[in-house]
C-alpha cells in the first residue's frame, strides 16, 4: 500500500513517511538529486564545480552581512 502511494505521487517511500536522509528536501529537489546521480563522472564533476562556486558565493555574502 505504502509503496503504491509513494509511486503515485512519484517520491520515495522513505519520504512518504517521512524518515531517511532525503526527507528534509522537496520534492523537486529530490528529482535533480537523483538526476545528478546518473550523469557521467565529468559532467558530475563540472556540475557540482559550478554548484559549489555559487556555495562560496552564497556564504561569502552571508560572512558580511
């Protein structure tokens, strides 16, 4: 039952019931982690490079607030 839900609704069952380490995204955010995950090395490598610049940035403007 649990499972036909989470496929109705296209997430994971951990979701659904609100455990695992996922849970704390939306659903969206689940999606492109899970895209990300069946990309090749290289454009995984290249992605989470232009990710982690954006991070920097981020936390660099958070620093001088």
């Amino acid at each position: 039952m649990v499972v036909k839900m989470a496929k109705a609704f296209e997430i994971t069952v951990d979701f659904l019931i609100g455990e695992g380490e996922n849970v704390a995204f939306d659903k969206e955010t689940v999606e492109r982690i899970n895209d990300i995950q069946k990309m090749d090395p290289d454009t995984r490598s290249i992605l989470f490079n232009v990710i982690d610049t954006y991070i920097q940035n981020f936390k660099t403007k958070q620093a001088f607030r």
